[in-house]
C-alpha cells in the first residue's frame, strides 16, 4: 500500500548494483588511508553541525507474497491470497446465496442441499516502492530539526483464478439473462404450470358440483394436494429462475431433481388426474427450466464481488496500483551526551566515547490509507497521525568499531475512519457491514541495534537488529444495517480487534561510503554520504505482518548555510 518514483524505481535494481560494485571497488583501493570514523545504515546519536543542511534522498523498494501467522506465536508465512482463495463458494462467502439455497431445499426436496459456485484460486506479490525525501539543519550542533516527505507507489499484482473442472460447483449464471430463447423457455414452463393449476382448479369445482361425473373420485381425492404442489413448484421456479441471478449448473442434483419432479406432475397430470389441453396434449410438456451450462469464471466472480446487491459492492479483485503521498514527518533531535570534542566529531581518538540523544517525530496521516471498498489495494501510508519518542546511544570504540542501540514508543492517534466490518483473516464482508467507526491503532516499541565497523575515513559496513511489537486496536462505535436476507442487524465493529497485536524481526547489511570527513580536511570538494542496505523479515505474528524483503539506496548531501565553517 505504497507508490513511488518511475524513473528511480524502474532501474532500482540495477542501480543497487552498481552502487554496491563501486563502493566495494573504492573501499579496496582506498584501504591504506587512515582509519577515521563514518556513519552506516540506520538511525545514530549523531546529530547535523550547527548552520548545515543536510539533504537526503532515497529509494527504497519493499517487496512480499506471504505474511506471517495471524494468532501469537504463530510464525509460520501463509501467502498473501489465501483469504481469497475457497475451495468452495457458498452462502458462508456469499450470505445473498442464502434465499436461493432455501428456495432449491424446497423444490427439490432435499433438506442438505447445499450451494456451490466453485473453486478460486487468488495469488498476490505485493511492490511498494518509496521515494522520500529529507531535509534537515542543524540548529546549534547539538541540536537539530528536520522534515520527511515520502512519495509513495504501491502494486498489487493479483492472479485471480477459477477452477476448470466444477469439483462440486452446482451453480452458474443464470442463462436466461440476456437470452431472449432461454427466457422463453423458461416463461412457457411457468405459463404451463399456470394452465395446468387453472385447469385442475376448475375441474374440482366441477366435481364438487357433480361428484359422479367422469374421474370425480381422483380429481376430488388428489386434486387439491396436486393444487397445492403446482402452486409450490410455479412460485420457487419463478423465485430461481425468473428472478435469481444464479441458477443449478446442467446435471448437477439440484436440476436433476427439478426436472424429475416437473416431470413427475405432468405425468400426475395426464395420466392420475386424466387432464389434458383442448387438442388433447399434455397440459404440461416442457422438460424442465433453462439450467447453467457452466459455472462462473474469473470476470463473472469479479462481476458478483462487484454487486452490492448479490456480492459485497467492492471493486474487482485485479492487479491495483495506487500513487501518491506517505504520511509526512517532522521532527527534531538533540544530542544530551557526547564525550568526542567539537575537533573529534567525525574523526574518533582511540579508546570508547558515548553519544546520547533524545528525539521527537510527529508521524502526520498526510498518507491515503488502504480502501475497505477494494480487497488487495494497498495504501500510500497509515492516514492517521502519530507521535512518537525516540533514544539514540552510540558506543564508540576505538577508529574501527561503534554500535548503535535506538528504541522508540510510537502513539498512534485515534480517529474517525470507513470500515468493512469482518474477521481480519476473511476479507470478504457484505457492503450491509460496512459503515464509520472509531479505530485507535494500537501502540508501538522499537528497539535497533545496529553494530557497524569503519575501514577508513570513505568506507564502513554494517549489520543490524530490529524488533517491533505493537499491541491491540481498539474500534468503537456500532451501527445498524440492514443484512442480505434483509433482517434489521446491529454491527459491532470489536471484531477487528482480534488478531491485531503484532512482533516482528528484521535483520539488514549495508555499506556506506561517506566524504564528510575527508571534506572537513579540505581533501575532496563536497561533503556527501551513499548507503546501500539490504533488509530482510526472519521472524513475526500477528495479523497483516508481510514477510519483507527490502533493498535501499540513500544518497545526503551537506550545504553550509550559516555559522563557521
């Protein structure tokens, strides 16, 4: 749920490359320069030197086709279509399928019957791909304040697939939409039935008058309970197949026994009740209705999907790309502790130093969150604001080796927002629950550790461990509905909060290659940093926690605006 920058994006891959061939080249040749201190990957307590603006640009390209388990402890990756893939279609993915259902129990007499419109088959490989650009100036050298602005583009690529073969499929289109001959097929049946009811209704009335007229004593004994049948069958045919947009696929129970028992009244008909027409036809002589031929494709399950009056009303389920703004940052820093003097800030004695510092960052919802109308978009941000508090410590030892350690706490704010009402692990919900709630996301700890080791003033490497944990939404505020069978309903929207604590771990590699230091000394023109990283999920749980991987390329450059160079 995240777009980004064309240019940058369609080549990112190969400039990695490259960037990664030439800093690995330089790091060698320029291995017998002397050792001095560079930043890495990641967040550090370092902060931008008083009257300097620092200018930084990025590419960063996220990609994943399986997230992790959606119960604690779960960690087992689950791909990221199988809430959209069934094995069957029933009433339980689509509750307007249940007056159908109950309309086939009926006529045809089985009271198992069950209803199918086959198999689905959904795969998504999910691409975000994020351009954000910074600016940063340093205040007083210990203090410093800053601006994120990411552009964002997200793809969702969707393979969304039916099954050839029907493997218990029992329903399909109905063929009489659009079908001029089909649907006259269909109304002489009905017309037949009509005919026949009218027929047999009068002859009771004859006999009744006349109990010793010819074949009275059936038509008086089996009349009114044929009555009745014809009456049944005509209502719950025109109910299936005038009205409903499915019907039973050719050959499957449910037309075998609709036709056997059509069958079965004509026979009654001419040959118990001894009623034929005018040119002494049977009353009734059509075979049956006009039953599926097949059973719906990938465009037709779309098209259901999209009805908001048989299916959910949402947009198709097909490849979705959205572009656009992340959520903004702004933000400030201060160092409160640093035992390198002014002269050592970038070129580190021997021996161990500390830095400390504290930040603030309001997160704002400038993003578009993900649509509850569109079932695999994903958004350009979270769309809702948070504030959160940051901890940077870095140990420094000796010229080759500092770590740095980085918690946070991130509140996030709670607002008004449009949801569908359903379990995070079904995406599939009627357009009755969808509806306004109140969503308090729940909040977040990070900590990072991040070990990197300098092998001259230009080069450095680096690993790092992050770990995430954010605990429970909360949604408030329920709303009446009306549900598919058109009963008055009350939705309560805490069922989304089941599922939605999360953990993750993640683990990267990267190397720097910075001239901030060699800049200071008057050996290179222009004071720059490019870092390339390589970020990988190894563990998580809870819902909606992808299984990432993760490429990034960030270039800062340095401008002295004001104050002593």
């Amino acid at each position: 749920m995240i777009p980004f920058n064309f240019s940058i994006t369609v080549h990112a891959s190969r400039l990695r490359a490259k960037s990664l061939a030439i800093l690995v080249t330089l790091a060698v040749n320029a291995s017998a320069l002397p050792a001095q201190a560079v930043l890495g990957i990641g967040e550090d307590a370092t902060t931008v030197r008083r009257g300097t603006v620092r200018f930084s640009l990025a590419t960063s390209s996220t990609r994943f086709d399986s997230r992790y388990g959606s119960s604690p402890g779960d960690r087992s990756a689950v791909p990221l279509g199988l809430p959209l893939t069934f094995d069957s279609i029933g009433v339980a993915q689509l509750p307007s399928l249940l007056p159908l259902r109950s309309a086939l129990r009926q006529l045809t007499g089985i009271s198992t019957l069950d209803v199918n419109l086959g198999r689905s088959n959904t795969r998504i490989d999910a691409t975000i791909h994020t351009f954000p650009l910074g600016v940063e100036l340093g205040v007083t050298d210990r203090l410093s304040i800053g601006m994120l602005v990411p552009i964002v583009r997200t793809r969702a690529e969707v393979s969304f697939n039916t099954a050839l073969d029907r493997n218990g499929a029992n329903l399909g289109l109905n063929p009489a939409f659009g079908n001029e001959v089909l649907r006259d097929q269909n109304d002489v049946l009905f017309a037949q039935l009509g005919a026949a009811g009218d027929a047999l209704s009068a002859r009771i009335s004859e006999c009744q008058s006349t109990p010793s007229g010819s074949n009275c004593g059936i038509i008086l004994q089996r009349g009114p309970a044929e009555l009745a049948n014809t009456a049944l069958l005509l209502s719950g045919l025109v109910e299936v197949y005038e009205i409903s947009a499915f019907v039973p696929t050719t050959g499957s129970a449910a037309d075998v026994s609709i036709r056997s028992n059509v069958q079965a009244l004509a026979a009654t008909y001419t040959d118990v009740l001894g009623l034929r027409d005018s040119q002494n036809q049977p009353l009734i002589s059509s075979a049956g209705p006009a039953s599926a031929r097949t059973i719906p494709g990938a465009s037709a399950l779309n098209a259901i999907l999209t009805d908001p009056d048989i299916g959910f009303g949402t947009e198709p389920i097909a490849t979705t790309v959205r572009t656009g703004i992340g959520d903004i940052e702004v933000g400030a820093k201060l160092q409160v502790i640093n035992t390198l003097s002014e002269q050592q800030r970038l070129i580190s004695p021997g021996g161990f130093h500390f830095r400390s510092a504290l930040s603030g960052v309001a997160r704002l919802g400038t993003g578009t969150p993900d649509s509850p109308d569109n079932l695999v978009d994903i958004g350009t941000g979270d769309g809702q604001t948070d504030i959160e508090a940051r901890s940077q410590s870095d140990l420094v030892f000796g010229r080759k080796f500092w770590l740095s350690v980085v918690g946070r706490y991130g509140w996030q704010l709670s607002g008004q927002t449009v949801l569908r009402i359903t379990d995070v692990t079904s995406p599939l919900v009627a357009a009755f629950g969808r509806g306004e709630v109140e969503r308090d996301p729940g909040d977040y700890a990070e900590l990072e550790i991040t070990p990197r080791f300098v092998f001259n003033e230009f080069f450095s490497v680096s690993g790092q461990y992050k770990y995430r944990r954010k605990e429970q939404d909360r949604h408030t505020g329920q709303f009446s509905s009306t549900d598919a069978v058109g009963d008055s309903v009350t939705i309560r929207p805490t069922i989304l909060d089941a599922n939605t604590e999360q953990r993750e771990s993640r683990i990267s590699a990267g190397i720097s290659y910075s001239t901030v230091a060699a800049h200071r000394r008057g050996r290179v023109r222009y004071p720059l940093e490019v870092f390339v990283q390589h970020v990988e999920s190894i563990s998580g749980s809870g819902a909606n926690v992808p299984k990432i991987r993760q490429q990034i390329v960030q270039l800062r450059l340095y401008m002295r605006i004001f104050g002593k160079r």
